[in-house]
C-alpha cells in the first residue's frame, strides 16, 4: 500500500502522554486452542464485541507498552520489541490465553509503525506509542477461557513525560494497599491488575505526591515497584533494584538499566529491598517505557521522610538516563543491538 506520508494537524510541541486517534490498526483473531495467524492491517475504528466477551466480564486481557522513536539522521528505531513479544507470551500462558508468536507479534508492530508513521513525532518532540492487546473477545458465561481471542495494535504519539526536563518526583509509601500477591498476576501485564491502584494513585496525587510505592504483601517492607514503574537506589555507587518474585513486573527497561550499569562498570544487585534500606540510600529513581527514567526527590513513609541528591538529579541516575536515551534516539553506537531500525 501506499504510506501516507503527510504531515498531521497537530501541534508536535504540545503533545503530552494522552490518547490520541492514529490512521491505521492491527488486528487478528484466534480460537481456542488454535494458533494464531498473522492478521491485517485495517483503518483505525471502534470495536464490535459480545456483552458476555471474556475481557470485559472476566478481565482475561493483557497490554503491553513500546516506543518507537525518529533519529537525528531520519532513521526510525525500536527498542527491543522482542521482549515485549516474549512477556506477552509469558503473560497469555499464564492468563489461559494462546501466546502470539514473535515472529507474529514482531511484524504487526512493524505494520503499525509503518502504516501510522506521519504520527511519530520529529527527532526530540516526542514518540509513537506502541500499544500491543491481547484479550478474550469470545462470549463465555461461566468462569472459563473465552473461545476466542483478540490481538490488536494501535499506536499514538507522545510528547516528552518531562516537559522542561526531568523533576525528580515525591512519593509515598503505602502502608494500605497491595499491587500483587505471591502466586497472583502481578509479573503479568494483565489488565485486571491496574484498576485496583487508580484509587490509591489518585489519593497520593491529592497529597501532593506523583505516585505510591508499593511494598510486599507479605512482609509489608520490602519495596516493590512505583505505581507501574520498577524501583531502583543507589547506595555507595552500587545499583540495587527489587529482584523479580513473580509480583514485580518485569520491566524491559529495568532489564536494560541492570545490563547497562554492569557494562558501565558498576555493581547491580538484583535483590530484597527493605524499605529502610532505601530510606537511607543516597540516589532513587523508578523506570519504565513511558518515562524511561524519573529521578525520585523524597520519599514519605510512615511520618519519616527522605530527600534524595539534595531535590536535584543524582549523578549515577542521571549518567544512566544519558546512556539509555542515547541508545534509544540512535545517538550512539547500539553495542547491544537493542534498537532494531524499521
Ligand atoms: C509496564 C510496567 C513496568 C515497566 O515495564 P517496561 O517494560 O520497562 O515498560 C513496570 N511495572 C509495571 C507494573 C508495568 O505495568
């Protein structure tokens, strides 16, 4: 087909991270215990679903979230998709769901790039946010894996998550709420898994605070992850983030951040963290695809609070961030091979 290669009447200057409606979508269908074949490309439009589908009655669905970004040089880049495929694949196994292949899962992404491209943003404007679902769309009355299933891409471009460069964020510990419990869904982008943490986000937020942190189910001390985002600090230059149990979600960008320290030199634990270890540690921040990086300022948690760098952006945190977005745009040679070009 012909790419449309016009430009859209939007403002590149003013886009934020919010949803806005792209020209083209991917969609395939399987049935249970059938195996998915690639599907087409159609124009963005609404759904047709049954009242009784899987997704909305039972929440057997999962997402997932990626980035695909313009060069200075024009080229445009992915950052390991290959992942994305691979953890939706863990995710529909565990959700009763046939995991789309990567082979699949890989060439709709492309599709959806390429077909939308006019709405990722110019080099340092912003991204195209890629949105990968994948949900039971069957009817099902009973509590059981819906007969069939949908897997859907649409993307949408966002601007910076920082406009006006990086603040470091305040946060509170949550002594009430769970995101996850041992042998539940929280390793799983499922998503029945982010409606429960609106409330609590949104109470934090009338606090004053950008998110909460969420600690274990269990012990009620060690840290798991921010809001949607996975948590790491730096005490005496070494890089400590939570070490997955099936409850922390396995962030790609939290892989990438442990992978890059250790090539920059650095010693990364991948553990428990107590809360009042990371009360004392001298540099925090929490990552993930929409923000990359965001240096934490203060911590609140039962009445103590903690304030990191001195409110401004630690040195190793923001030596990474240099390193990692670097990566991403194409600004320096991708030693990994992490950013596979359209
Ligand atoms: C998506 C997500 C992350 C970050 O994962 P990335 O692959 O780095 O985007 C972290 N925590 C939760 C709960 C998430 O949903």
């Amino acid at each position: 087909m012909m790419l449309d290669d016009s430009k859209p009447s939007i403002d590149w200057d003013s886009l934020t991270f919010s949803f806005t409606e792209t020209d083209r979508m991917y969609m395939s269908t399987c049935k249970k215990g059938e195996e998915w074949k690639s599907g087409v490309m159609q124009d963005y439009q609404e759904l047709r679903i049954s009242p009784a589908a899987g997704v909305i009655n039972y929440g057997q669905g999962l997402f997932e979230g990626m980035k695909a970004r313009r060069t200075e040089d024009g080229r445009v880049l992915l950052f390991r998709p290959e992942f994305n495929a691979r953890r939706s694949a863990e995710g529909c196994r565990r959700l009763g769901m046939p995991p789309v292949s990567e082979e699949i899962f890989l060439s709709a992404v492309k599709k959806v790039v390429e077909e939308n491209i006019r709405w990722l943003p110019p080099n340092g404007k912003g991204e195209l946010y890629i949105r990968p679902l994948i949900f039971g769309s069957g009817a099902v009355l009973g509590v059981s894996p819906a007969p069939e299933y949908t897997f859907l891409i649409y993307a949408v471009p966002v601007g910076p998550y920082f406009k006006g460069g990086m603040n470091p964020i305040s946060l509170k510990v949550s002594d009430e709420y769970h995101r996850a419990a041992p042998g539940g869904s929280g390793g799983v982008k499922a998503i029945g898994n982010y409606a429960p943490g609106m409330m609590p986000s949104q109470n934090a937020k009338s606090e004053g605070y950008a998110e909460i942190i969420y600690l274990d189910a269990v012990n009620h001390k060690y840290v798991e992850e921010v809001g949607a985002a996975n948590f790491f600090c730096i005490k005496d230059n070494v890089i400590y983030t939570p070490e997955l149990t099936g409850t922390i979600l396995p962030g790609i960008t939290r892989l990438s951040i442990i992978e890059l320290g250790r090539s920059m030199g650095y010693e990364v634990h991948e553990e428990k963290i107590d809360i009042d270890f990371a009360m004392t540690a001298d540099e925090a921040f929490c990552a993930g695809t929409a923000a990359v990086i965001s240096p934490i300022g203060s911590i609140e948690h039962g009445g103590k609070i903690t304030n990191y760098s001195n409110g401004g952006i630690g040195k190793i945190t923001q030596e990474l961030f240099v390193a990692l977005t670097d990566i991403m745009n194409g600004r320096v040679e991708d030693k990994f091979g992490w950013t596979p070009e359209l």
